[in-house]
C-alpha cells in the first residue's frame, strides 16, 4: 500500500472529509439533514462525554515494545493536520447559520479547542513538530492557525502565518522551484505534493483573515506557483502518481491565473475528469476544458461525447459507457450553486 493511500485513509482524514462533505452538501441542497450529520459527528469526535477525544494528541503515533516511547512522538502532531477541514465547515455553518449549528455545540467546541489550542502551543511534542523544517513544520502551522481561527484569536492566527513565512517557508523552494526537505525524502514525489498542499492552505487561510500571501517569496525568490511548475515536469518520472498534485495545480491556476492554459492541459492530459471532482468546486477559476461532465446516480464522474445522448466515463484507466438520462445535474451548475452561496473554504488537502 502507497503512503498516500494510508495517509488518504485514516481515520482522521476521513471523519474530516465526512464533516467537510456534508456541510458543503447542506449549502449546495439545503436540506438541513447533511449539517445534522456533520454537527453529528463533531459531537461524537470532540463533544460527547461517552466518546469524545482527549484535547491533545499525546500518544499519537506512540512507539511500542520494551524500547519504545511512553507518550506518542512528535510526528503524531501530523495526525490532526485535518482539522483545518473541521475549522473550515464549522465557520460555513457559523457563517450560513446552520440550525444543526447551536450555540451550545459551538461554546462546547470553542471549549474543546482552547484546551487543544493551550496543549499545542506549549507541549514538548508539540514544539518539537513546530521546529520540523519539512512537511511536518508547514502542517503545524497551518493546523495551528486553524485552531487560532475556530476559538476567534485571528490576531494569533495571523502571528502564527507569519512566523511560518518569516521562518522556515524561506528555505522550503529552492531556485530551481524544487523542495529540496521534500526532495531526500524516500517518496519525493509524494512529499513535494503533500508540502505544497500545507503552503496552499497557509494561503488560504492568509486569505480568509485578510492579507495575501501568495506572492511571498521564499530566500530563493520562489513561491508555491514554482515549486508546482517543477513538481509537474516530475510528473512521468520513476512511475509517480499525478492524483497527487491535481488539487495543487488547480489551486495554482485559481489564484495565479493560467493564460496560457498550461494548468488545465496538463489536467486534461492526466485527468480527463477533472471538472467532475470535488477540488474543481473551490478550485475557482479554473477552466473545464471545454469538458461537460455530469454525475451518475452513484457519483460516478461521466464526460459528454455528445453521441446519441451517451456519456463515457473513466475509472482507473479504462472507460466505459452510461446513459447521460441516469445523470445528475451538472458540476457546472452545482459549482455556480456552490458560488452563489458565499461558501468560505479554505484548504487544501
């Protein structure tokens, strides 16, 4: 099993994609049933007494056997990278005012939150990731100002971004546009990716307190633009996988712009669906590459050929055909749905 893959599925990664999911469900159908769900599961993760998860990651990732750790190590700090996702639903259902949402769910989880916010920024371990220079470092800076942001401490939030700027993002993009703590890696590929979806975030959530720091560069004079223009000419090389890097390059070419459309043809060549996924939503602009995809009944990403009233889709290399009656409504119209709505989202991964 690729790291990528146990990384995708983790129990953390995917509980915070479920909670993320349906908020953006609640927004695009409004039907109040999917902001149930995902207040559901925060309470069952973070709230209730019988259930509830200890505000600290102590043991995450503990060593066992005679010579192994007592607590958990620094690099289980990784593990909650994905509460930038919570943070993020849960200002879209402070924002919209989501019923599901009560007053007395957000005093509970503003309580949960400091007391994680007051582990994380004191504990050894902690501190230990905070000092990674590498993924690791970029990861706890952004969970960290999440944290900042969900109890209402922006002006910490903005300190935390700009320590990460000021510190060790100088060093993270060489003049190449290569991540030379990525590149040593044993999956440098997969590295390099997951790096550039941490900077993308930093971003984002630069955005959402309101300073842009996309345009930061690091000693070298690079940005995450760069490190993604030489992550893609890597592409075809030593059997990598480019599923990685779409959510990266889409994020890229939303923000820098793509006149020349170099962005969108090297997502066209490698995924010839990519207008059907859940990054194109947020992803915006971007173009769709003259792609008209619609979903099946089960969420399969289907591509009209404009043929008989057929669509074809491709899953895992190969394509097969379906009918474009059995479809759903298209990504473009919920995309403008989604638009319309003044959904905040600010990560990446």
């Amino acid at each position: 099993m690729r790291v990528v893959e146990h990384r995708s599925l983790s129990l953390h990664f995917l509980r915070s994609t479920a909670v993320f999911y349906n908020v953006l469900a609640w927004r695009i159908t409004g039907e109040d049933a999917y902001a149930e769900t995902a207040a559901g599961f925060i309470d069952t993760w973070f709230l209730n007494n019988a259930t509830y998860m200890n505000p600290n990651l102590e043991y995450s990732q503990v060593v066992r056997g005679p010579n192994g750790s007592k607590t958990g190590t620094h690099l289980g700090l990784l593990d909650l990278h994905c509460f930038t996702k919570i943070a993020s639903a849960i200002q879209v259902m402070r924002d919209a005012k989501a019923t599901a949402w009560t007053s007395t769910r957000d005093s509970a989880m503003v309580s949960w939150t400091q007391q994680y916010l007051t582990w994380l920024l004191t504990n050894p371990l902690s501190l230990d990731e905070k000092a990674s220079t590498n993924n690791h470092g970029t990861f706890w800076f952004a969970q960290a100002a999440s944290v900042q942001v969900l109890v209402g401490n922006l002006t910490g939030a903005t300190e935390t971004l700009h320590e990460y700027f000021d510190g060790i993002y100088q060093n993270q993009i060489n003049a190449t546009g290569d991540q030379p703590l990525e590149a040593v890696r044993t999956l440098p590929f997969h590295y390099r990716a997951y790096n550039m979806g941490g900077i993308l975030c930093i971003n984002r959530i630069a955005d959402y307190l309101g300073w842009n720091a996309w345009n930061i560069t690091t000693a070298a004079g690079k940005t995450v633009q760069d490190a993604a223009n030489f992550a893609m000419t890597l592409t075809n090389a030593e059997n990598n996988d480019p599923s990685e890097l779409f959510p990266n390059v889409a994020a890229v070419a939303s923000y820098y712009g793509d006149p020349n459309g170099q962005y969108a043809a090297y997502l066209t060549q490698h995924n010839p669906v990519y207008p059907g996924e859940a990054w194109f939503f947020w992803d915006q602009p971007l173009s769709n590459s003259g792609i008209n995809v619609t979903l099946d009944s089960r969420g399969t990403i289907l591509i009209s050929n404009g043929t008989n009233g057929n669509s074809t889709t491709t899953t895992g290399g190969s394509s097969k055909s379906a009918a474009a009656s059995n479809s759903q409504p298209s990504v473009e119209l919920a995309l403008a749905t989604l638009g319309a709505l003044g959904v905040t989202l600010w990560f990446a991964l």
